[in-house]
C-alpha cells in the first residue's frame, strides 16, 4: 500500500532542486489496526511517510538537527519515508532545531515543525507505594523527561513542584491529599507521552496486616523469637517519608542483638486460621486466573543504620518453617547483596519493597497463577502469614540461582530492622495508547 502510494508515477529531473512543501506526515505501522495514520509526533525509531512536492532531488533530511539517512528508491517528487534513528537528540538536541524536519535539496531547504519523542516512557518502581498525603516520592523509569503532570488514584491532579531528571530516569512528585483508597496506577505526563504505573499504588485493600487495625496480629507462646503486642512500636520515625501509627521492629527492644549462624530469630505473624481470608478480600481486586507474575506481596521498610553482611527477612506464605529454607513457599529478602558482593544499605525514610509471587520458591520455576497461591494457603494446617529474621550463613547461589562457590558467612548482630503495611497488590500496568 505505502508502495502504491509512494511510486504511482515517474518523475523526471526538472523538479530537482525546486521548491519543496510538506503537506502531511503519516506514521507506517503494520501492528497497528491504523497502519498508515496522519501524525503530529513520532517516536524514535519509528518509520514516517511524508507527503508533500519537490521531494526530487532530495539531499538530505535533519531531524531535530540529525542528519538522517533514507533511501532515494523510496522518494518520489510527492512523497518519501524516512525512519527516525535511535540517535537523534531529543531533550539534549540544541532548542532551535529541536521538533523539526529540514528537509534540503541543491537550491531550496524547508523546515516542517514536527514533534520528536524518545521511546515510550515507563514507570518501573516508586519508592513508596502507600506514603502519607504532604510526602515526596522518587518515580523511576526510563524516558520519564519534562514531566509536567502527575494523576493519582482518584483523579486527583498534580501539576507543580514536580522535578524531572534530566536523564529520563526519575521524577519527584509531592503526594497530595484526597487519593482514593482503591488504589490503582498514578499517570505521568511527560514530553515522551503518558504513561501509567504498575496498578498498585495506594492499594489499601490489599493490606493483610499494618498493626493499626487493618488484619490481625496473631501470636503466641512466650518463645524469645515471637513478637507479642508488647513489642510494636509506635515511636515517629524516618526522615522524608515517616512511620504510619504501629510497625513491627524485627529485632524488638528486649533482644539485644542475634547470634550468627541462628535461623528464627524473630518471628511475626498474622492471626490465621479463620481471620485471614485472602479469596474473599483480594480476589474482587485481583482475580484467582491472574498470572502470578503479575501479583506481588509488598510491605514498607525502614532500616535507619548501615545493614551488611549478615541477616535477613524470610517471607513465609504459610505458617510451616522452621528456618533456614530456601525452597517452597518462601522468599528471603536479601537487600545487601548486590550484583554477588555484599554492600551496605540503610534507608532514611520508609521505602517500599516489591516482591512479585511468583518469585517465592515453590512458583518460580513455572508459570502459575494466583489461584495455586489462594489454593495452597486455604489448603494448609496454620494458614498464618509471616516474616522472620534470619541470620544464618548465606549462599550466593541462593540469592542469584546460578552456580557459584561465595558465600557470606554469618556474624552477629544488632541491626534494626522495622516493617510496615504488609499488602498483596496488582502489579498489571494500563497500556497508554499514544492515539486514543
């Protein structure tokens, strides 16, 4: 089709070096169910038809200042494409050439103002998905420059005291009152086109335990590693982004620091048997058939002093660990090990942590649903979700998956380690359409 339209007729060469006019700009995309649709914008990469006259002769092409090759087989005196190279300038191209075609032959040049865009944004991770109303957030993804618009859950609109990175690789957003307790994806209009977030933000519903009144803290026993109500806490703490009411401390104050080489050091619980019911309360949000990857268990963290080398969080679906696993339906969070070497991390506020369902052990070898997960808990004898503190020695192997001989042996010690609104949550993204 773009064929019979480029190449109706011949043209001889006394329209070379004429006078050249651009009429139309269309963007050929055989994906699309418009394939060959007029356009006031185009992507990097993208292919373009271009109607006009004088198109004879035709020298050279500039997109936003970029000298951009195309093929003289595919221009005739009317018509031409051109596809935009991955190495056109977008925000760094110099202002007066920026969103603009030139187009040059031996004895005219014409420049057709034309929006030039990167990639589709995306949003990969915040870094707090349920922050109080007045917080800033960090939005991280790729394309994300001159952000000028930022939509929460709710409709709730914010349009100032946004900052870009100049890269694309993040915004701050202040966090406004109003947000629905739905949840759902926030939307970030940027120079590059929209984009929506994961489907998680705020998602309230989804909370399984936050120690203020939203599910149930089960406990107990008087074992040293069960954490009793006596051992929340409730003190303001974090910078930026702060504590919300009552949080778990994974090392409470009573423990003065843990031993090497102990599994089960602490241990915190929901009620369980006959309270949690997570068909009931999550499947109106998401639904049984949905792709375990695309669910995930957050909870926010605070870790106020550097946390290395030794301890971690197993997130256990099922009451029915003893410790030290690092198969079946668990996870253990390992934040200081870091592409094979281990690092120091802290946090100055409360940040939130992500871990899709189907990276737990027993799901991660094949593709699964949500419904094995709902199944497997309503199936067992203490249907009790939890987290412990371990701190025994650690495998690299483990963490990664991949062969390896490191291992990180264990030592003491006293970190503090505080979590927060345990949630089950979407992690499914709207499509933005560029031509809704």
């Amino acid at each position: 089709m773009v064929f019979s339209m480029l190449f109706t007729s011949c043209d001889n060469n006394d329209s070379e070096g004429s006078t050249i006019t651009i009429t139309k700009v269309f963007l050929e995309d055989v994906n699309s169910s418009v394939p060959d649709r007029e356009v006031s914008f185009a992507r990097l990469g993208q292919l373009l038809r271009i109607e006009g006259s004088g198109f004879a002769g035709l020298k050279k092409v500039y997109i936003n200042g970029y000298s951009t090759y195309f093929n003289v087989v595919f221009v005739s005196n009317t018509s031409m494409l051109v596809s935009i190279s991955a190495d056109t300038p977008i925000t760094d191209a110099d202002p007066s050439v920026r969103n603009t075609i030139r187009f040059v032959n031996d004895n005219n040049e014409v420049t057709f103002p034309f929006q030039i865009r990167a990639g589709k944004p995306s949003i990969i991770s915040m870094s707090n998905t349920m922050p109080n109303p007045g917080e800033t957030i960090i939005v991280s993804g790729t394309g994300l420059t001159e952000v000028s618009k930022v939509v929460f859950p709710g409709n709730v609109e914010v349009t100032t005291g946004i900052t870009s990175d100049e890269e694309g690789e993040s915004f701050t957003v202040v966090v406004p009152n109003g947000i629905s307790d739905l949840g759902g994806s926030i939307y970030a209009e940027t120079s590059n086109g929209g984009v929506y977030s994961p489907r998680y933000f705020n998602f309230k519903k989804g909370i399984l335990l936050d120690f203020d009144g939203q599910g149930s803290h089960g406990y107990w026993g008087t074992s040293t590693s069960m954490i009793q109500p006596t051992d929340i806490e409730s003190a303001v703490l974090g910078t930026g982004n702060t504590s919300q009411g009552k949080y778990v401390p994974h090392r409470p104050a009573r423990i003065a620091s843990f031993d090497a080489a102990k599994n089960r050091c602490s241990e915190v619980w929901t009620a369980g048997n006959g309270v949690d019911n997570w068909r009931a309360q999550l499947t109106p949000y998401i639904p049984a058939s949905t792709a375990l990857d695309k669910v995930a268990f957050q909870f926010d963290i605070y870790v106020p002093d550097v946390w290395r080398e030794s301890g971690f969080l197993k997130i256990c679906m099922i009451n029915n660990f003893n410790g030290g696993e690092w198969a079946g339906a668990c996870y253990n969070y390992v934040p200081w090990i870091k592409d094979g070497k281990a690092i120091g991390v802290n946090t100055t506020g409360w940040i939130t942590v992500t871990i899709p369902l189907n990276k737990f052990y027993a799901w991660s070898k094949e593709a699964f649903t949500f419904e094995t997960v709902l199944a497997y808990r309503e199936a067992a004898t203490y249907q009790n979700f939890g987290i412990y503190f371990e701190n025994s020695d650690v495998k690299l192997s483990n963490v990664t998956g991949n062969a390896s001989e490191v291992e990180f042996p264990s030592k003491a010690t006293s970190v503090k380690v505080y979590t927060d609104n345990w949630r089950i949550v979407p992690l499914d993204t709207p499509v933005y359409n560029d031509f809704n």
